[in-house]
C-alpha cells in the first residue's frame, strides 16, 4: 500500500539511476497489471504543506498515455508538463527548471509515444490555425527522418512515423540541454538525468532511447 508521501529528506538522497529505475519498475508493474494500491486520502493530507517529486516527465496531451497510469505513480510522485508532441518550448522550459533547481526532482524524462497524431500531422504538413506553429516545433524531427527512412515522408508510412517519433525525442532532449544552462549544468554535474523514451500503445511499455 502506497500511504507516505516523498519528503524532502528522502527526495534528497535519490540519484538520477535509482529514480529512472523506480519508474521503469512502475511501467512493469502497469503492464503485468499489478499496480500498486494507493491510499490517496494519506497522501493527499501529507503533500498539503508542499511536494517533493523525484522526477519531471514531458509528455504528449495523448488520453491514451496518462503518465501517473502508466508509470504507476502516485501523488506526490512527480511532475508533468505535457504537450501535444512533447517538445520544449520557453514555459516548458522553466517548468522542468522549476521542477529540478527549485524543487528537487532528480530526473527529466522525455516521453514520446507510437502513433503520436501531432507527430503525424507534422510528418504530413498539416496548417490549421495554432495547430500550425505547434506543429513547427517537431518538423526538424520530420527532417531529419526523411533523411534516414526510404519510402514516402508522410503517416502512411508507419516506419517514417516511428522514426519521427523517435528523432523528436532525442531533438527534444539535445534542444533543452542547448536552451537550459541551468539543467545542462545540472546534469553535468550529476544532479540530473535528461533521458528519453517511447511508449508503446499495444504493450503498454516504455522502452528508453
């Protein structure tokens, strides 16, 4: 039973491995469906004096892959900023700054995800309205996957997509440490792990890049 909240003094002696490594056993535990209980009421009346999450996670808006779900964490556990293709941008930036300098968080997980519409719509230069300047975050993913993936550059060819899925991630991640002095340092120093990985829609699973 999940009944006490991370506190300050154990947030602090977690490192980034042992952290990454609690979340992935979560994703098992999700998908061999043996989730663990959870007394939100405790945790609830234990994190209204503040949080101490272990990890930040960006991920897509995607209702198929609630993070907290599919990581099996509960409240208190860690923080999400999510978006529809889960790419930086200035607010996410200072969300995952937040979530680390200030408020403790030992890992940045970038979390992609198969079959990603924003990644499709991109990979199909779709223009419509804000979906526009949206999707103009991910297209140097599509670039890059045209490069390294023969067929048609479009969502009719699932390889493409996949890939594109894949490149966004890891463009992503090379963009917040460019962006982010603050993390960058951070995780030079061996506070942080900025990593990344794709959850698969048919197994439930998170399999890291």
């Amino acid at each position: 039973m999940k009944n006490i909240a991370l506190n300050k003094e154990a947030q602090s002696v977690l490192t980034p491995t042992a952290v990454l490594e609690d979340l992935l056993e979560g994703n098992k535990r999700f998908t061999n469906n043996n989730t663990q209980a959870v007394d939100n009421s405790a945790l609830v009346n234990q994190t209204t004096g503040g949080q101490f999450p272990k990890a930040v996670v960006l991920s897509c808006i995607d209702s198929r892959v609630p993070v907290e779900t599919v990581l099996d964490q509960a409240i208190g556990d860690i923080f999400v900023a999510r978006v529809a293709g889960n790419f930086e941008n200035a607010d996410i930036l200072g969300s995952l700054e937040y979530s680390c300098k200030v408020a403790g968080s030992k890992l940045v997980l970038v979390l992609g995800h198969e079959a990603c519409g924003a990644v499709k719509a991109a990979c199909d230069g779709v223009e419509l309205g804000n979906i526009t300047h949206l999707l103009s975050n991910i297209m140097p993913a599509v670039h890059q996957s045209s490069e390294e993936v023969e067929g048609e550059a479009n969502s009719s060819n699932n390889a493409f997509v996949a890939k594109t899925v894949e490149n966004n991630v890891k463009l992503t991640i090379d963009r917040i440490r460019e962006k982010s002095p603050i993390l960058k340092e951070m995780e030079d120093s061996g506070e942080i792990a900025i990593v990344g990985g794709v959850y698969n829609l048919h197994t439930g699973k998170v399999e890291m890049l």
